[in-house]
C-alpha cells in the first residue's frame, strides 16, 4: 500500500502544471497573438507556398515545416480562450483575424496553384483532400499543446 502512494505522489508530481506566469501576461500573450499584419501576414503567405510546394512535390516534410512556421493558431487560441474567460474583444477579434488568415491562406494558394507548372495530382495532394476524425484530434491537441506553451513561463536567465 505504501509503494502506490509513492507511485501517486510521483506521478502526481510529473503531470502537475503550476501556475508559472501571471495571469495577466498569459492574456496580453494570446491577445498578441491574434494580431495579423506585417510579420505575420508574410509569414502566413510564405507557410501556405511552402505547403503548397509540399503537396506538389510530394514532400511530408515541407507540409510539416510550414505548419510550424505558420502563425494560424494565434487567432484559434484567442477564440478559444476568448470563450473559456467569456472576453467578447477577445472572441471577436480571433475570428476576425481567423477568418482573415483563412482568406489568406486561400488566396496565396489558389495563385500558386494557378501559376504552378506542374500539373499532376500527388499522393500526398490526394490524401488532404479527404478530412478525417483524426485530422480534427491533431488540430485538437496541437492546439492544447501551444496553449501549454503559452502559459509556461519562460526560463529565467
């Protein structure tokens, strides 16, 4: 009996969050992160070509790449946390610049694909046309993990 309260307080301590950082720095740091213009616009563009160029050439690796350059979950995680703390500036403003990134990423997609030489359907271009449930789990707990990030608080030096 004594060892599963030792493998309790141990594993309890493993999966502990503690509050690291001010709950006010956590918000000011989502409520950046929905902000789209300048950086963030350029990089989203370039993300989508990227991604686009993965799907071309059938490369996983360029399609994974671009997914963690692009700045597209900053407005999700706003929404998100926009609904959790009941902020209506907060919620507004995630899908507003959600669905102007959305457009975006539309936009730049559609002109590579329009000027892309190459006219062959990959592998890889094929299975991203199908959603599945496991898609949405993958959005799912990439967004809970950069949540995490968010309200860990950075190394001090």
């Amino acid at each position: 009996m004594k060892s599963w309260r030792v493998l309790q307080k141990y594993l309890s301590l493993q999966i502990h969050i503690n509050k690291e950082e001010a709950e006010n720095e956590t918000y000011l740091e989502i409520k950046d992160g929905t902000v789209f213009k300048g950086y963030n616009l350029w990089i989203l563009g370039f993300a989508m070509v990227i991604a686009c160029i993965g799907l071309t050439t059938d490369s996983l690796s360029a399609v994974i790449g671009a997914m963690l350059i692009s700045p597209l979950m900053g407005p999700i995680i706003g929404l998100a946390f926009g609904l959790a703390i009941n902020d209506r500036g907060l919620k507004i403003q995630g899908i507003k610049n959600w669905l102007l990134m959305t457009l975006v990423c539309l936009v730049s997609a559609t002109i590579y694909f329009l000027i892309n030489p190459f006219d062959n359907s990959t592998d890889m271009l094929e299975t991203f046309k199908q959603a599945i449930i496991f898609d949405i789990f993958l959005a799912f707990f990439g967004g809970m993990a950069g949540f995490i990030g968010i309200i860990k608080k950075k190394e001090q030096k």
